[in-house]
C-alpha cells in the first residue's frame, strides 16, 4: 500500500485542531503520517497535539519559531517519506474517505495532481455556502484565472512532479496560488474530483474571507513572480476577481 504525508501548518490551532486530527484518525485509509509543525503557537494548541502524538505515533509534532506558513509548510515537505503528499490545515476537515477516493482517483487518472470539491463551514461547523464544485481540469492558464485547487483537497504524487516548496519570500500571502501555479509549469494539467470530501472553515478576518486584502499581492503574483507584463496581469486579474466574487456568492 502507498504511503502518504499530511502536512499541517498550526499556529494557535488550540481551538479547532483536535477536530482537525480526528478527522485524520477516521480515514478509511491507514497509511499516512500526519506532520503538524507548530509555528511558535502562544496557546495550547503543542499540548494537545503532544498528547495526540503519544497515543498514534503516525502523528508527529514538530516545533519551529514563527516563521509563516509556508515555512511551516517547507519543514513538513523536507521531513515528510511519503510518495504522495496532502495538505490539511488546522481548522479544517476531512470527510473518513478523503484519503481513499483521493489516492484512487489519483491512481485512476494516473495523473501528478489531483484535487476536490469541498463544503464551506463557518467556525461553529455550520455550513455557509454551497459546496464549491472544482472544474473537471486545470491547466496553467486555466488557474491563473481563478485559483480552483485548495491546499485543503490538492494531493499529489512526488514521483511525478519531483521535490517541490512553498515561496518563503511571499510571507505566506498567495503562496499556495504560486505552489500550483509552479506544479503545472510541470505537468499538462490537474484533475478535480467532482466529490465533495472535506470541509473549509472560512473566517471573516481570513484571508479568503477579505478578498481586499488579498488583491494587491494577487496582483503582483502575476506581474512580479509570474512575470507576465502589466497588461497580462490586469487580464488575468480581472478574471480572478470576477470568479472570486461568484466562488463566495
């Protein structure tokens, strides 16, 4: 059977991330590990991951300085010994079969990159918004118009698409819109699992929750990192805000 790496970025995740890691324990599938790395938490969220690690040794906490997380997400990636890698904040959740039906439909398409459609809660667990239903397919151009793979469901397998990071240097602000946008650079396109596996707690003060905040470094996402000229940049944009705007609707 293969082995997969669930990486977890956390910081003050003392609220949600019990939640978070027993929807990992209910995963049909048992072969993972499941990284959480702290970043420099001030509350309790180490402890209650600790006592989670002491009784599943498939968990395992690592602990750095603050930093962001894509740096948090950089120190999982490099530890991680799984042939393929998914990643699961902590506040969010899977559904028990997430893992199954991704490495299947991953198998099926015999593809680098997978992701799936994912259910909108808000901090009580209560659904917010209709199911987001993710696009058959993806390709480079595709998602610079409108960002339909999550860190939440995306799962990929490293024989394919190789040793991949997370941009340190964007300060964990669009850093996994670059991640992907650097995956397809590699291969001809992602497959979206039309099934809803997962659910995505949305803030109001998160940043998919305040798209204002969000709208500069986007921006120069396209102009600055994908280095794609002023009026390219506007172009794809424009459609990213659009689609945004109907994505939260």
């Amino acid at each position: 059977m293969e082995f997969i790496s669930i990486v977890t970025p956390m910081y003050n995740g003392g609220r949600f991330v019990a939640q978070t890691i027993e929807s990992v324990l209910a995963q049909t599938y048992p072969h993972w590990e499941m990284l959480i790395v702290d970043d420099g938490s001030k509350d309790d969220s180490p402890e209650i991951v600790g006592a989670y690690s002491a009784r599943d040794p498939r968990i395992k906490l690592i602990r750095q300085p603050n930093s962001g997380s894509a740096a948090a997400r950089n120190n999982a990636l490099r530890r991680a010994r799984g042939r393929y890698i998914c990643f699961l904040d902590a506040d969010d959740l899977w559904d028990p079969e997430f893992l199954a039906r991704q490495i299947a439909f991953i198998q099926e398409k015999a593809a680098g990159l997978v992701y799936a459609s994912y259910r909108r809660i808000n901090e009580c667990g209560d659904e917010i918004l209709r199911p987001f239903i993710v696009p058959e397919r993806v390709d480079y151009k595709g998602l610079l118009k409108t960002c339909s793979i999550s860190c939440l469901t995306a799962f990929f397998d490293r024989t394919k698409i190789g040793e991949v990071f997370f941009d340190e240097s964007l300060h964990s602000m669009r850093d996994d819109f670059v991640f992907w946008l650097g995956i397809l650079r590699k291969i001809d396109c992602a497959y979206g699992n039309p099934a809803v596996l997962a659910s995505y707690r949305v803030f109001g003060t998160s940043t998919t929750g305040n798209k204002k905040r969000v709208m500069k470094p986007q921006f120069m996402v396209y102009y600055k990192v994908e280095k794609l000229g002023f009026f390219r940049s506007v172009y794809y944009f424009l459609h990213w805000a659009v689609n945004g705007y109907f994505k939260y609707r």
